[in-house]
C-alpha cells in the first residue's frame, strides 16, 4: 500500500523551497517538492504563482516537520 503523503508547505519560490528541503534532509525526513509550473526549464527563473512548490512529507512526519520549521527563523524575514 502507498504511504499518504500530506501537505507540509506551498513555498513561495525556489529559494524558500530550497531552505525548506535542506531542513528536511538535515533531520532524515523524506519529502517530495511538486512545481506549480513543471514545464519551466529552470524553477529558479519563475516568478508569481507559477513559482510555487509544494512541499510534501508523509503523514506520519507532518508533525514533526511542522515543529521542525516552526523553530526555524522564517527565510523571507532572513533575507527579505
């Protein structure tokens, strides 16, 4: 049977999608990124809503992903 994946973030653009990934991958939790726009040659140069990433984990991590992020400083407010 699939694992169910949920919903952890809708990142505004790559770079916040970036940040959000290696916190992840530091704390050993799988994830999955979908792009609003998956024909863009490079995510990096989109911008508006077509920049967005979805940030998925598996329900079981939600929580602590969710933790995870909330006791982080917010990156657009790092570099704003």
């Amino acid at each position: 049977m699939p694992e169910e994946l949920a919903l952890l973030v809708d990142a505004e653009g790559f770079l916040e999608a970036d940040f959000i990934v290696s916190l992840l991958q530091a704390y050993d939790i799988p994830y999955l990124v979908k792009r609003e726009n998956p024909y863009a040659v490079d995510a990096r140069y989109t911008i508006g809503p077509l920049a967005s990433h979805r940030i998925y984990v598996k329900s079981e991590d939600l929580e602590r992903a969710t933790e995870i992020l909330e006791a982080e400083p917010d990156p657009r407010e790092m570099y704003g």
